[in-house]
C-alpha cells in the first residue's frame, strides 16, 4: 500500500521559534528533499510575504526529478469576491500543480474568529476551492481543527468537508492543530471520515501532547493515505508530526511503502542537512536520526550488543543511514573498552588484564569528574597511551596568564607559554578575549613552527561545567570543548578546580589529538 508524503518544512516548519530561512536555504532544502523522495514540497504562503514570493518565482528552475511544488493559503476573505481575493490570485500566479487551501473546520473559530454563520463558511469553503479547481490544479483542503471541530459538533466539522469535495478538492487533510488529540480518537475519527467521502484523506498532526507521530501512523491505520510533516518535528510551538520518524515506521514497522520509495538509507544525513542550513543544533537523541539514537554505555549492553545487536536495536542502524556506537563511561564494562579500541583501531586482543586496567582507570577519571560520553578523542589518547602508542607532541614547561582590566571596564587577557618539542624550547606570548582564548593563540602560536598543521585548528564549541556546587567559586570544573579542521570534528575533556588549567589540558588534549591523527595517516600513506 502506498502512503503519499507531504514535507512542509519550507512553511509550516519556519514557523517553529528559532528557525529562518533564506530564499536560497529554501532552494536548498526543497532540492535535497526531492532527492530523498518526497512527494509534495510545500514551499510556503506567497501571499503573505515577499520571501515566499520570491521563492516561487526562483523554484520553477529547480528542475526536481520527482517532488511536485505546493503553495499554501487560506480560502477568500469574502463570499462574495472569491475571484478577486489576491491570496487565492497569489497561488494561481505561482503556477504550482499543487495548491492546499484552509478553511474553518471548528463552528468556534467560522463564529467567532471569522464571524460568519455555518452557511457562510461552507459556501466560502465551496467556492474557493472551486475556483482554484476550475483552473487545472490539484487542490488539497486543509481542515484546519478539524479534530476539536469534529468533538464539539460532528454535524458541522462533516459539512465543511462536503463542501471542499462538492467544491472538487483531491485531497481532505485532518488537522490536530492545537495537537490535543489522542491517538485513539485520531483513528476513529479518521475512520469515520474516510468511510463517508470518497477522495483522497490525510492527516497534520501537531506535537504539543507529544503524540504527533502516533497520531500520524494512526491516521493511516485508519485509511490516510496522504501524511503531513517536517523534517525533525520542525515547527510552531512544540512542533509538528516528524517525518524522520513517520517515514521509517511507515516503511519498516508497518510495510506501507512511499510513493517515491523514500531513500531511507538517507535519512540521517537528510535530518543533518536541514539542522545545517537551519543553523540549529541537532536532537542527538532524535529517533532513527539522532547521534544517541544507537549509543550503547551499560556494560551489559555493549556486551550483549556485540553478540547480537537485536537484543538492544529495535531495526540496523543502516537502514536509516545511522550507526551504532559505543560509549565509554563509569558505566563501562570490558566489552565497552575492547568495542572503542576496535573501532579506532587499537589491537587489545584478548589482553583481559590490559582491558581491566583500563576500565578501572576510566571509572577512576569519571568519579573525579572526568566524561568521556562526548569526548572521545581524549578517551582515545588515553588508550592509545596505556597501549604505549601516544606520547604528547609537546610538553608544556611554564604558563602564565594575566587578565587587564581598564577604568571603563573593559578586560584583556595576555597568555605566555614556554613549550618544549624534540628538545628545543618555544616562548611566546599571545593577546585574547578571554584567558582562554589567549592560552589557545598561544598555544598555537608556540606549535606552529614545529607543526604546521595546527593552523586548521577551530574551536568550534566550549561548555564549562560546575561539579560540585556547594564549594562555591572553588569548586571543580569540567571543560568539554569541540575543536574542527574543517572536514572532521572532535571533543576532549578537562578537570580541574582552576578553570583555566581544565580549558588548558582540553586544548592540549584536542592538538595532541589532531597532530596523532594527522601523523598516523601521514605514515600510511607513506607505506
């Protein structure tokens, strides 16, 4: 059985606090979209702001192999000048095949939002989508609160939808727009709609009770066959249904396929991409999608999980375009520690003594406030270390750091180091914001002329954590920083009850690590 897609990202999805999007973001998004296999893109409202416009007008040269374009409006402001209202003129001249209109489904909102009386909306209901229809579109009609319109009078909530299939609407779309339904009356209610008219029905659901996917797969249970999304839950409020999450269930756990056979295989980097161009910080622990969503730390799981992955994955984190992953914590087993070394390449064999030492001295950093969960690549110097693989590339003889502050104010930080590398010693000093950005140009600075390399080097993100509150301003502290070259990223871990010493052995850490690697491949090549 095929379920049709509809992304509205582009639309509904910018609504969401925090997100906005450029025309050419737009652009974008639309294109990967059609290369993953949606079926509808609904680009936004070209009657109600310039950007949607202009979006429009720059899409028909897209050139989409398979998604159709989709404008999205509401029905004429009046009865009687349905063929002059500019928002149902604005759809038309942007020359979509696919338009979705709304209309007032719920007597609370025709009444008293609109202030019209049951036979004014229906007709104005009829009439717009008509009108769009006479002029070779396929019309999609979004009942807006048509959940809550259909509790509080079926009779009226049903007649509005007659109206929109007397009109010629394709398409019925149920809305959950307050997102208060539960899924078992999505199911009957659906049910019901679908077996009275015989077009097209779909389901929009929104995830303020979070139960907006649920509420999605039940709507098809009950006959959907058109399902309404974005990608990553994106949207007003709570968000909407989560199409990285529909998809995958639709495919995997309920055997429905897409229209267009989704590329499920691309689905994680689909969900990254829009994170990306969106500039938001992914859901690590998203479902299918997120970084989290097939980390293993118990013991007894990774255990259990390297014997059969089923026991703890609900399907292969391949199909989705994921990966499994093995995280190191005071949690960690042997298993866990033997898991990481494989995976970058550390030959532990079945050295159960070694592995031992190694969990032991792990449980030991993290009771001193040490975390490895998001700071793999210290964790990795730390074993590459006790195999005697990795010594530091540097060692760090003297360091000062003075803070200035003037009478208005205003503060600089000055850092001087003296490093020691192969037996030749480097003293520098470097301006900074901050203390800690004046330790990494330093640093840096005393690297550069030993190793190159470390000019690639960002600090792409620094969190400071406070570990025991109740010591006040002496209290330890973790430092977790994400350094970049630009292609990979990495995270390390420093601890200390001085700030600028746990920044300092981050930053360390973070060179140590990009210099080993670089030497590492640098080697292989060379072999």
């Amino acid at each position: 059985m095929l379920v049709e897609i509809f992304d509205t990202t582009l639309r509904d999805g910018t609504q969401g606090e925090g997100v906005n999007l450029s025309v050419q973001d737009k652009l974008l998004i639309a294109k990967k979209l059609d290369e993953f296999g949606i079926d509808i893109i609904e680009g936004g409202w070209p009657g109600s702001n310039p950007k949607d416009e202009e979006f429009f007008k720059k899409a028909k040269e897209l050139n989409l192999n398979h998604a159709k374009l989709c404008a999205f409006g509401s029905t004429a402001r009046s009865v009687k000048d349905v063929e002059s209202d500019y928002n149902l003129n604005t759809l038309i001249n942007s020359e979509t095949p696919i338009i979705t209109i709304f209309g007032k489904t719920w007597k609370l909102h025709s009444q008293k939002g609109l202030g019209l009386t049951d036979a004014e909306n229906e007709e104005l209901i009829y009439k717009s989508v008509k009108y769009l229809k006479e002029r070779g579109r396929r019309v999609i009609f979004d009942a807006e609160h048509f959940f809550d319109g259909y509790k509080d009078d079926p009779e009226f909530a049903l007649k509005m939808l007659d109206a929109a299939v007397k009109g010629g609407a394709d398409t019925l779309v149920l809305c959950d727009t307050n997102g208060g339904t539960l899924p078992e009356e999505v199911y009957e209610i659906t049910k019901t709609v679908k077996d009275k008219f015989d077009v097209i029905i779909g389901i929009h659901t929104h995830n303020d009770s979070e139960l907006a996917v649920a509420n999605s797969l039940a709507a098809v249970r009950a006959g959907a066959r058109h399902v309404q999304g974005t990608i990553n839950g994106l949207g007003e409020r709570c968000g909407n249904a989560n199409l990285c999450s529909i998809i995958p269930n639709l495919i995997l756990k309920m055997n429905y396929e897409t229209n267009q056979k989704s590329k499920l295989s691309s689905l994680t980097s689909v969900s990254n991409y829009v994170y990306e161009i969106m500039n938001l910080h992914p859901n690590t622990r998203a479902a299918f999608t997120g970084k989290s969503a097939f980390a293993h730390k118990g013991g007894v799981h990774v255990s259990a999980v390297m014997k059969e992955s089923r026991m703890y994955e609900h399907i292969e984190p391949e199909l989705v375009g994921n990966k499994q992953r093995v995280l190191v914590s005071d949690l960690s087993g042997q298993s866990n520690v033997r898991y990481k070394a494989k995976e970058v390449g550390v030959d532990i064999g079945g050295n159960k003594e070694l592995s031992k030492k190694i969990v032991n001295h792990i449980k030991s950093l993290e009771y001193n406030g040490y975390q490895f969960d998001g700071a793999e690549a210290s964790f990795e110097l730390l074993l590459r270390s006790e195999t005697n693989e990795f010594s530091p590339f540097f060692k760090v003889l003297d360091s000062k750091v003075n803070v200035f502050y003037d009478e208005e104010g205003h503060s600089n930080a000055e850092a001087v180091l003296k490093i020691e590398v192969n037996g030749e010693i480097e003293h520098t000093a470097s301006d900074g914001d901050g203390p800690v950005n004046a330790l990494d140009k330093a640093l840096r600075k005393a690297l550069t002329r030993f190793y190159p390399e470390v000019a690639n080097i960002k600090l792409v993100d620094y969190k400071v954590r406070v570990l025991d509150e109740k010591e006040g301003t002496a209290a330890k502290v973790r430092v977790m920083i994400e350094s970049s070259d630009g292609k990979d990223a990495w995270g390390t871990v420093g601890v200390s009850t001085n700030i600028i010493e746990a920044s300092f052995k981050a930053l360390s850490d973070s060179i140590n690590y990009k210099l080993f690697q670089y030497y590492k491949n640098k080697q292989l090549i060379e072999k």
